[in-house]
C-alpha cells in the first residue's frame, strides 16, 4: 500500500476520475488498517510525596546560567528526595520554582503548580548544579558522582577519587563529593569545569575529558578544600584549612605564605587563612574571603598589577569579617555575603571613584535570616539564598532578588518557602487530620500556619483562624470530631476550631488558664478534645462549651511528670496519658463514683515498655511491648499471642487501616506499623493514606499511599484553529466540561484523585484557511496530505487543520479537501 502514498503517485493525480480512484483504493485500505484498541489498565494504590511548590526547605546553594535562569540545591538531609529547583530568570513570573526529581512520584501536586521535571539520573541528593554556556547542566551528587547531562540531553558521568583507604570504616562520600563546579572560561569561548570536594579535584576540559587530578590525604578537617579557581592568566588557587595556595597546575602549588612572605606582602594572607571562595572580577582582579578558620581577619584582593590588599576596616569590619560566599558582577563590582553578620548581610564594592564599599542590612532588605549563603550576579541585580534559623518567624529560609531604583534604592523580591508556597506550608508536621469532606489538614510545626488539601485537589493556606492568630511558633497538633470540626494546637498559642460544613472558625469558649505549650490534641469516641503538652492537658467538652484542666494542681493523683505526650480514652471511658517517664491511668468509677488513678513505668505491676498505649477492635488496652492491661488486677501480662494486636484496626473518622499493613514500597522510612503513633497517619474519604513526617521524625514531609493523583491533560483539538465549535478529541486525560465561547472556545479537563483541571482553548478558524495546512505556512505540502491519509485511517490523531467540522473524525470528503489544496484546485 505504500505505493499509493508515494510522491509520484500524488503527482499522477490530474483529474476527478482519478481522485475517484484513489478514494477507493483509501476505502479499502481502511478496512484492512484499523488501528488497534489500546486496553486500560485498572488504577492501583502507590505511594507518593505531597512537598511544597516553592523554594526548598534549606537552599545550599545558587548559581545563575548564560540564559539567567536561577539554579538551586538543598542542603544535605533537610530534603526527604533528591533534587533541584529551577527557575527563569524574569523576577516578574510566578513564584513557584520547578522540582527537578528522580521520580514522578514526587510532589504530587495539581496542575497549578509546576509539576516535577522527572530526571531518573539523579539517583542521590544534589550538592551543586551549574549549567554552562554550552547548555549543558552539572550536577554533583554527594555519592562521589558528578553528572552532565549535555545540551543533546547525553548524560555523562564522572567519578570523584575515594579518599576512603585513609579512613578505613569511615564514609567519606560526603567529604569526596563535589560540593562546588568551576566553569573557566577559555579563549575559544568553550569551558573548561574545575570539579571541586573536600579531598579532591578534577579539572575537565572543554571536551569533556579529565585532564587533572588533585588529592588530599588527609583526615583532618583543616585539610579540607574548600575552593579553587583557575584565573584568566591561567594561575591555579586552591585553598584549604591549611591556607592558600597558588601554582601552575592542580598539583604544582606553593602556599602563598611562601609566595609572598609576610615581610615583603604584609596585606597577603598569612599562616593557615582559610579562605572560603574565590572569584576573579571582570576586571582582572582575585577576591579571597572567608568565614570560619585561622586568621580570618578581612577581605583579600589579589589585584591585576601583582598587588595584595586587605579590607577590615569600616563596612567590611561591620560584617564581622566573616563572608560566605562572593560573586563578581560585568561592570567590576564585587559583592560579599555575610554569615553569623548581626546587622550586616550583603556587601558590594564598586571600584568606581576610587572603590566604595556599601553594607546592605538585614533589616533594609527585609530578611528574617542574614545568614547569606549563596550569591549569584546578573546583568541588573544580585541573587543571594539565606538560611534556616530556628526560633525565627518565618524562620529566613529563601531566595531573594536584589535590585536597584533609579535613585540607587534597593529592592528585594523576596521567594521564602513559606510566603510563597500554595501547597505545603511547610516540610515539618507533627499530627495531620482528614475532615468528613474529603479535606486534609496539615498544620505547619515550625510556623504558624495551616495547609488545608481539598477534595478537589485544590490548596488552602490560613495564617489566623479568623481574628485569632496562631502565635509565633507552630502549629503542633490537629484531630476531627464526627461533626466535622478539626481542632488545632497552635504550639504557645490558644486553641482553635473549623467548621467545614459551614467553612468558618468557630469561637471557642475562653480557657480558665495561661500557660501553654502543647505538644497535640486528641478526640475521643464522644467528641471531647484533650488538648495536651507541658503543662498537663486541657479538656473541651463535646459541645464546646467548657473546659477541664487537668494538672497536678487540680489532681493528686496525676502523674508528677506533668509532659503529657499523648491521650487515649478508651472503650470503658478510662483515661491514658503517656508521658515522658510514665504512663498514667485515671480509671471511671463505679457507677458514678470518683476516678482511681494508677501509675505505671518499668517494673512496676509488670510494666515492661516504652511509654505508650493502644487498644484492639474488641477494646483491650496493649502496651508498645505488646502487653496486656488486666483491668481486673489494674496489672499487665506479658502474653504469647499478640496477634489481637498485630491484626488490629486503627481507627479513623473516614475508616479504619489494617496495623498489618505492608509499608516496605513506601517513598519515606516509616517505622514499623506496630510502633505508629496513630496520631502521625489519618485516611481521606477516597481511602488515601497520608503519613505525617515519615513517621520517623517531624521533618520527613507527607508520605501518602493511595491512588496517585492524575492532572486533566487537554486533547489535540487543544490551541488549534476551526470553523465550527470542537466536540471532540478535547481531553486526552479527564472529562470534558462543556465547550462555551462563540470562537474562542473554551472548556476544561477535570483530574481524578484530587488531581487538579486543565484549561484549553480553540481559535475562529481564519476564512483563508487552506483545508490541510497544518504548519499555516499557506500551502499545503505532499507530507500533509499523506498525515491527512494517516488521520482517516485511524494511524494519526485528528487534528482540526484536516478535520473541519471538528468532529473527532476525519472524513473521506476531508481528506479530498486536503488533496484539492495540494493541487490547487
């Protein structure tokens, strides 16, 4: 059949008789090309993450390419998956950064967020990332492995020398990875990568060989390399613990106290001046800084007559003499960034008028944080990234955009990982709760702040609730009751209510106390709130209108260790309260009567665990040492069959979970089901499982298992131009709504699994509009027609430049119309 599709043939084509003909030869050629029928396969439960959409928790570090584009990297462990953050350089788009991830399963987030660029390579935490002016992307990984994958999307791979002989038992990828990347300029206009850890270097030449190697036999940490720099004049500086050293290769350096004896240089560096960075200026000129070590006494400039300067005095002394990291701006300034600064934060030098050297501070450029520790120049302004500081409002963590009025006044543009998230306010939770509605909540614990994750996959953030704040510091706790409230446990602060029902903050009756400092709260099987923390627990009765102390003031027999981590009441309405030394009962009475307490810790009644308590489906209380509590005797008993445990149900307002589950496919380390604080894990009405922290401390993210939630995908018809409204091929993921507009048309496809929608469009077709002209270059072209042919016979998706009336199917009497176009006629 291929002959009939062949130039030739086509040209052959002068009359209606032969159009005929071959209409007939395309009709029999249908019956024996149907396309097959692809089967769908049924959804399946995995696992996947829930992060936020913005910068990363802790940047490490940033770095602009030749197309501005901002790059970003995560410090070490603060980051449950491996990554980088990318952005365009434009500080007028959206927000949001893009994750650049190993697996899809990542961020799940809908559709108005950017969705992870999924790069399977990037099989370990990223260090740094750099891309160069060739287009090709460096990434160094902290597994002794730095990756390039090229501007024709090749990937290559480069191995840094394991130091690790030296230190038998001891891991030194950390120490052998890259933790810095190099681009060196050479005349042709290629670059060279200077591939820059702890114990090594490798310098790569502009065709991607290892042209050198460097490397430090040594276990001490004042031997480490902390930069190197190959300069215009092709003059290598390497520096170390150990000071700074100048030389013709990797390998054939001298420490420039030798250099440059301190007799002759006084202003060169001395013994042991560990310098942190290194960078030359478009003038010519090497800047040295430092920010921990000997000697740090000033700013070094290795000048382009062959001259040393030191800097300490005035500004450069306000900054503590302490700069993390420089970079060098086009017109010859020089900016420094200040880490432990106080008031100082960002300091620039202008070689103008003799050289004018202009502190920026905290407080002028907005920051929580003024520790900087990343700096990147571009043609109009500085970025710089500031780190996490515990106890900080909003905690300083970001990337920020410096930039000038034309009075010379600065402006910062501030991307903060909490201020400008629309998911996930946070990557640290302690308890989370699903509502009746479909809704999870996720209470920020290092900020004050509530994400809320609709049913529709749609996000919600709250910075008060209502006129009442959250406090300074976190929101810790969060449960819901059968009437769908979720309460929440700001960590200093009052506790606060929601309706979801009627979507508003209740007002809660006024606590009869002061002191707070809670650590979560708990809603029994009748609807009471215990709200529980340093100070003993608050109880808010079913109807929210009074409250309960509980605390060794009020109550003899509550427990001296008044650090009330948890609370469970129990099917026979006896109170637990674990806490941190003991585990507490206070037993109802009979019918009635007052309450009895017990006390219990380890060997005391047969008490041999943890502190914690459970209970089964039928109601008996269990240890985490799979104990059982004999109520009759108020003792416990170490028994062989703990299988009423280990098959238990946990029991949550949208369901139950079996305690077997099986978690060894999760994306996070979870702890073993047995050990689960239930607290930790709650269940949506669509059945998904979402786990706060990995179960294994507060700073793992959300861990979910459950249907992964797919985004509506617009179909072909999608951006394309036709005289009549589409009705089909409108979604290639989704349901359609319906198409409204006079042309433009518009309509929507919805997500499944709290995915989110995606918006399409069509245009008015123009009426000059040539049947086939798919390119709309006015013609159409011999490939159109046969992709007009593939169209009608099923082997190429109707598109709207053949298929006209829009229909979703391309007919015989449109194909002729494209043949028609092809000869003129």
């Amino acid at each position: 059949m291929s002959d009939y599709y062949s130039v030739n043939s086509f040209r052959s084509l002068k009359s209606p008789p032969l159009l005929t003909r071959f209409i007939s030869i395309l009709l029999l050629a249908l019956t024996i090309a149907a396309p097959a029928v692809r089967a769908e396969s049924a959804e399946t439960k995995e696992w996947y993450r829930l992060l936020t959409n913005s910068v990363p928790y802790q940047p490490q570090s940033i770095t602009q390419d030749a197309d501005g584009g901002i790059w970003i990297t995560s410090v070490d462990g603060t980051e449950p998956v491996s990554g980088v953050w990318y952005k365009p350089s434009a500080v007028s788009e959206a927000p949001s950064f893009t994750h650049i991830t190993n697996d899809p399963r990542n961020n799940a987030l809908n559709s108005d967020f950017n969705p992870p660029v999924v790069k399977p390579q990037l099989t370990a935490p990223v260090q740094y990332v750099i891309r160069d002016k060739q287009g090709n992307v460096w990434y160094a990984l902290n597994n002794r492995t730095v990756l390039c994958e090229k501007a024709d999307k090749s990937w290559l791979t480069f191995a840094m020398p394991d130091s690790s002989d030296i230190q038998p038992g001891v891991g030194t990828s950390g120490v052998d990875s890259a933790h810095r990347i190099r681009l060196i300029d050479k005349p042709d206009g290629t670059q060279e990568k200077l591939l820059i850890a702890a114990r090594g270097i490798v310098r790569i030449s502009a065709a991607f060989g290892v042209v050198e190697t460097r490397q430090a036999y040594d276990i001490y940490n004042n031997s480490f390399i902390t930069d190197a720099l190959i300069d215009s004049s092709g003059r290598y500086w390497i520096t170390s613990g150990r000071g700074l050293e100048q030389g013709t290769s990797l390998v054939n350096t001298t420490y420039v106290k030798d250099l440059y004896p301190s007799a002759e240089y006084p202003t060169a560096p001395g013994t042991e001046t560990m310098i942190s960075r290194i960078v030359e200026d478009s003038l010519g000129n090497i800047w040295f800084c430092s920010d921990f070590g000997y000697g740090v006494d000033g700013i070094y400039c290795y000048n382009k007559s062959g001259n040393w300067i030191k800097y300490s005095d005035g500004p450069v002394n306000d900054i503590g003499l302490r700069a993390h990291d420089i970079a060098a701006g086009s017109d010859g300034t020089v900016w420094f960034g200040s880490v432990y600064s106080g008031a100082g934060a960002i300091l620039r030098y202008d070689p103008a008028g003799g050289g004018v050297w202009t502190r920026f501070t905290q407080a002028e450029l907005g920051l929580d944080s003024g520790e900087v520790h990343g700096l990147a120049v571009d043609g109009t302004g500085l970025w710089f990234i500031t780190a996490y500081n515990p106890g900080i409002t909003g905690n300083g963590t970001g990337a920020h955009y410096l930039s000038f009025t034309a009075q010379n006044q600065p402006i910062v543009t501030h991307y903060t990982y909490r201020g400008d998230s629309s998911s996930l306010t946070a990557l640290r939770f302690n308890q989370i709760a699903a509502d009746k509605s479909g809704g999870v909540w996720f209470p920020a614990y290092d900020d004050p702040s509530i994400a809320r994750l609709k049913a529709d996959g749609s996000w919600q953030q709250f910075r008060q609730a209502g006129n009442v704040g959250f406090g300074s510091f976190g929101v810790v706790g969060a449960a819901a009751d059968s009437n769908n409230i979720v309460y929440f446990a700001p960590l200093r602060s009052v506790p606060v209510a929601y309706d979801v029902t009627a979507e508003q903050w209740l007002t809660l009756p006024a606590e009869p106390f002061t002191d707070f400092y809670y650590y979560g709260v708990y809603v029994d099987p009748d609807n009471g709130k215990w709200f529980y923390g340093a100070y003993g627990v608050y109880y808010l009765n079913p109807d929210n209108t009074a409250w309960t102390s509980f605390a060794p003031a009020e109550l003899p027999g509550f427990p001296a260790d008044y650090y009330i981590e948890d609370v469970l009441v129990d099917k026979g309405g006896n109170v637990w309260f674990i806490c941190r030394s003991e585990v507490v009962l206070m037993k109802k009475g009979e019918a009635g009567g007052a309450a009895t307490w017990f006390r219990f810790t380890n060997g005391n009644d047969g008490f041999s665990s943890g502190y914690g308590v459970t209970q089964d489906d039928s109601g008996q209380v269990w240890n985490v040492a799979k104990q059982k509590f004999d109520s009759l005797t108020n003792t416990w008993v170490t028994v062989d069959d703990t299988s009423a445990f280990d098959q238990r149900n946990l029991q949550f307002l949208n369901g139950t979970v079996p305690a077997g589950m099986d978690l060894t496919n999760a994306l996070s380390p979870l702890n073993s089901w047995s050990g689960v604080i239930e607290n930790l894990v709650t269940i949506d009405t669509k059945g998904t499982l979402y786990f706060s922290a990995g179960l294994g401390s507060v700073s793992g993210g959300i861990a979910a298992f459950g249907l992964l939630p797919a985004n509506g995908i617009c179909g072909s018809y999608d951006a394309q131009s036709y005289p009549v409204a589409p009705s089909a091929n409108l979604c290639s993921s989704g349901a359609a709504s319906v198409v409204t507009g006079i042309g433009p048309w518009s309509w929507s496809c919805t997500g499944s699994n709290g995915g989110g929608a995606a918006y399409c469009s069509a245009e008015l077709q123009a009426e000059t509009f040539k049947p086939g002209d798919c390119d709309s270059n006015d013609s159409v072209t011999i490939a159109e027609v046969q992709s007009s042919i593939n169209m009608f016979l099923g082997l190429g998706t109707a598109k709207g430049c053949v298929d006209q009336d829009a229909n979703g199917n391309v007919s015989i009497a449109e194909v002729q119309k494209v043949i028609n176009s092809f000869l003129g006629i």
